[in-house]
C-alpha cells in the first residue's frame, strides 16, 4: 500500500515537472517573440545628422543663406531615400523667385517613411516680408508627402504652414503656399520637416517628391513690436470719440 502511494506521488511530482517545464518553455517562447518584435522596430531606424551637401553659405541678390543643419531618420532599406544628409543638395533659383532649393530623391514605400529635418537661416538688408514654398510631392496608394515649415525671428515663431500630397489632396494649391510674416525681418531662422510614408505593404503604396523650393519677399524694414496692437487701437479710438465729444459740447456752449 505504501508503495503503491509513492508511486502515486512520484507520478504527480512528475506530471507537476511536466507542466511546469512546458509552462518555462512556453514563457522563454513568448520572452523571446516579444524580444524578436522589438528588435525588429528598432534596428530598421536609421538615423544621421551629417552635413548637407552644400557650401558654409550661399548669396543671391540681398539675400544671404547659412547656418545649414540636417537631421534625417527613415526605416532603413531600398524602400526610403535619401539614407543621409550628404545625399541633399542645395542650390540658389531666380524662378519662381529668389531663394534656394533642396533637391534629391525623397522616396517612401511599402510600409517604409523618410523624414529630413533641415535648418538655416537667411538674412538681409532690405528687410523680409513673404516665405514662399514649393515642391512637387507625388503618392500613389496609401502614402502621403508633406512639408511642415516654421520661421522664427530670434526664438518668435512670426509664421508656419504645412503643404502635403496624398489622398486628402494634392493639387498645385496644395503644393504651394505663402507665408505672410507679421512684420518686416532681416534676420530670420528657417525650420523645415520634410515626412513621406507609406501606409500600404506594397510596393504601390509610394510617396515622394524630388525639390522643395523656398523663395523670399523683400520689402522696407518694418519694427513689427512698432506696430499697435488690437487693443491700443481701442484705446486710441475711445479716445478720440472722447475729444469729439468735448469738442461738440464746447460747439454747444
């Protein structure tokens, strides 16, 4: 009787071990696809922020372009270009007005994307007044280029917009934009994030684009902390209804 009750417990112990084990392999299994997963996420960004391919600075006209910055990350692979900042040149354009341009082979496919993050700033002595901004982004399937700016005048943002190509439009009024600044600079800093992705997970889900443009307005140097704001403009305008107020009541006398 007795044996026949180790017996029993040795089985039970060893079912138990059993179970366990496969519960361990189960565990270490599933440690590991998580770890795979993640690795997979991480080791495709591919991330750089050398030089762009252009001189220290650049002069057109009144105009004066330096400081020039480049951070670029993509997914990795022949599915997203450019793979560095090198591969971006920079030139100076006359047409559709002056300014200069940032041109390569931006691509964006099959569940990749592309970002490029350019910097500089551009200064001169009669003044800026209009940012414009061009490019000739193109998609097809689920994908979608665009190009976010930013100018700042010292650490004041004084205008922004955002043009894009993808299925909510991408017309030639989507790929172009004036900035109207709120005042007259000549010194300005330029921010410029250009994103493509692919949405799809073929090669039919494209995004790219080829040059982004960027033109500048010059005009009479304006202080724009000069210029009163809504509110002063009341009070000078109670102000003035107060005098022809007085001045009626003294005509009344």
């Amino acid at each position: 009787m007795s044996r026949l009750r180790g017996n029993l417990l040795l089985g039970a112990v060893s079912a138990n071990s059993t179970i366990l084990h496969e519960e361990v392999n189960k565990l270490m299994q599933f440690s590991k696809s998580i770890l795979f997963a993640a690795v997979a996420l991480i080791a495709p960004l591919a991330m750089n922020a050398d030089s762009i391919n252009a001189p220290s600075s650049l002069a057109l006209g009144n105009l004066m372009f330096s400081n020039f910055t480049c951070t670029n990350s993509n997914s990795g692979g022949p599915t997203a270009t450019p793979s560095g900042c090198s591969q971006i040149n920079l030139a100076t354009i006359t047409a559709p007005g002056n300014g200069i341009q940032f041109s390569t082979g931006f691509i964006a496919a099959k569940g990749a994307f592309e970002d490029a993050t350019l910097g500089y700033s551009v200064s001169s002595a009669s003044g800026i007044t209009n940012v414009g901004l061009l490019f000739n982004g193109y998609f097809e399937g689920l994908a979608v280029t665009s190009v976010t700016e930013t100018v700042l005048h010292g650490s004041d943002v004084v205008g922004s917009l955002k043009v894009s190509c993808g299925v909510a439009g991408c017309t030639s009024s989507d790929k172009y934009e004036n900035i109207v600044l709120n005042g007259s600079y000549t010194n300005l800093n330029i921010q410029k994030d250009i994103q493509l992705n692919s949405f799809g997970s073929t090669y039919a889900d494209y995004a790219g684009l080829s040059f982004v443009d960027q033109t500048f307005t010059t005009g009479p140097v304006i202080n724009a902390a000069a210029t009163p704001e809504p509110a002063s403009l009341a009070l000078i305008g109670l102000g003035l209804l107060a005098v022809g107020a007085v001045r009626r009541r003294m005509v009344k006398a």
